[in-house]
C-alpha cells in the first residue's frame, strides 16, 4: 500500500521505473549488475560509485557544521 511519496518512488523503482533515487549495496559485484543489466543497446552511461564510511565520518566529522550540531545538541 502506498502511503506516501516516497513508497511511490520505492515501487516504481522496484518494477524499472525513472527516479532520482540511487541504488545501494554493500557488495561490489552486485552493484555492477544492477548498473550494467539491461544495457544491451543502451549508449547511456552507468556508475556504481564506492562509499567509505569510515573515510567519509572522518570528512564530515571536520566541516564547522558538524561542530555547531554538536554545541546545539548538548
């Protein structure tokens, strides 16, 4: 049952629908199939980008904004 937008973009995701949302995965092989399947014919372009969270804590763990949050929150 759709309740919102969001479950609306999920679904139509789910069945090959065009959406802004991304794919996510924690295996490498598998975000390459979901990039890749299909293509057959297709010139467009496909990415699977590689997320480091440790790397990117660190990255946002510096900016200014992360320190303001912090002082508000206490």
């Amino acid at each position: 049952m759709i309740e919102d937008d969001f479950d609306g973009y999920l679904l139509m995701q789910h069945h090959g629908g065009p959406t802004r949302l991304l794919d996510w995965s924690d295996g490498s092989l598998m975000a390459l199939h979901f990039a890749l399947r299909n293509k057959q014919g297709d010139e467009s372009d496909s990415l699977v980008y590689v997320l480091e969270p440790s790397r990117l804590m660190d990255t946002l763990d510096t900016l200014p904004e992360t320190a303001l949050r912090e002082e508000k929150w206490d």
